[in-house]
C-alpha cells in the first residue's frame, strides 16, 4: 500500500476547494489512465464529501470517466433529482444502479474455517465474495471508491472493503455479512476498526480483488452550529495491480 497524500489534525478542517485540489494531487500522480469507474456513496451519504470529491475526479479525467456506480448495497437507486443535488457538476449520463439482487458474480469464498476462526466459532459456513459486473468485468483500469469513514454496527467502521463487497455486492454476500455482524453482537463491533466481519472483507479483498486500485476516504464530524467539516485523518491509498 503505498500512502498519496496525507494531512491531520484534530482541529484542521479542510474546504471543498482543498479537498478538490488534494485528490486531482493525488490522480495525478496516479497517471493517465484509459477507463475509469467510480464507486461514491449515495444520498444517505450526503454529508460524506462524496460530491467534491466525484467532481474533482470528473474534472480531472473528463472523458476517461466512463461509469459512477454508486455502492447502494441494498438500496433504492439514486432518483435524478438525488443526483443533481449531490454531485452537480457530474454528468448524470455517466450513473449506473447496482442491482444487489441480479447484477452480481461471485468472485470466490472466504473458507469456512477462516470464518469460523475470526468470528470464535459462532458462524462456521464460507462466506461468498460478490461484486457487481461491471466492478469485476467493465475492462476498468482504474476504480475509484469514494467515501467516508465513520462507525458502523455491522463491520465497525464503513467503508474501504465494505464499499465493495456490501456496496456493490449480492444478496448473500451482504445478507451474510450482517447477520455474521449481528450474531456476534453490534456492541462489540460498533466503532471498531479491527472486527470479524472487517477481517472477512479484508480477506476476501486480498484473496480475490488485488487489482482495486484507489481508495479515498473522509472522516466527518458535525459542528457547533451543524456543519460538518472534513477532519482530514483521510489518506488516499493506492494498490498496485498484481
């Protein structure tokens, strides 16, 4: 893993301008690419800082930014109306819905033992590793995925993994994820980096999906008056296809 950028501090909050620059940075160091999809958070996220970020990508690439697939795992799609209010600037031509329930393959399976060791024995059955058609076979040679890092009841803390396997993934990748999650308990899990589902995802990821390539991230918190600034213990991590 090799760390792009990287900026903190408790009481440095970034604006949309910086975070713009900061990621066209980081994609440019990246280099020209021929084929790009991008994996941002839909509307639920809309406080996530997804939408500069999306357009910083957008700017940068133009053209060569073929799909935006927003990760809606189990969700409605984005409704036009949705769209224009939290990524202006994006062609909405460019947006493709995931189809958690028919438009999935299963790329492999994290061995049951693997699962029955991280989980203590309460979940002892392979748990299957799916991703949406156009993240495994879209001919892609770069996927951006966009989003934030807050706590999460089922994996600890979202994204990274997450994005992909319950973002864009099939019924009973994520079924499964969230039962694992809630039959290990959500109080041992919530806000916690290193979880059993976290370490399933992360396997499956390292097994099967070492081509992911991108990785953004925000970490976001409300204001006095209800704002909600960027604190930037974000990094943008780049893997190298294998």
């Amino acid at each position: 893993m090799t760390i792009l950028y990287q900026r903190g501090g408790t009481d440095l909050n970034l604006s949309d301008a910086e975070i713009s620059d900061a990621f066209k940075a980081v994609l440019a160091k990246i280099g020209a690419k021929k084929k790009v999809l991008a994996l941002p958070p839909d509307m639920t996220r809309a406080n996530s800082k997804a939408g500069p970020l999306l357009k910083a990508a957008y700017d940068h690439y133009g053209t060569t930014l073929t799909d935006v697939m927003p990760a809606l795992g189990t969700h409605f799609p984005m409704t036009s109306a949705q769209i224009q209010a939290m990524y202006p600037g994006v062609p909405e031509s460019l947006f493709r819905p995931h189809d958690w329930r028919n438009d999935v393959v299963t790329v492999g399976e994290v061995d049951a033992a693997y699962v029955k060791q991280v989980t203590g024995g309460i979940y002892e059955k392979p748990w299957p590793c799916q991703l949406n058609k156009m993240v495994v076979n879209g001919g892609h040679d770069l996927i951006l995925s966009i989003g934030q890092v807050v706590p999460h009841e089922v994996v600890g803390m979202a994204n990274y993994t997450k994005n992909l396997f319950v973002g864009t993934g099939g019924a009973s990748g994520i079924n499964e994820s969230h039962f694992i999650g809630a039959a290990y308990g959500m109080e041992k899990m919530m806000g916690r980096a290193d979880t059993p589902v976290r370490r399933i995802l992360n396997e499956g990821f390292d097994r099967f999906c070492r081509t992911m390539p991108n990785q953004p991230k925000t970490v976001r918190k409300s204001g006095p008056l209800g704002q909600h600034p960027l604190r930037p213990n974000d990094r943008a991590n780049q893997r190298k296809a294998s």
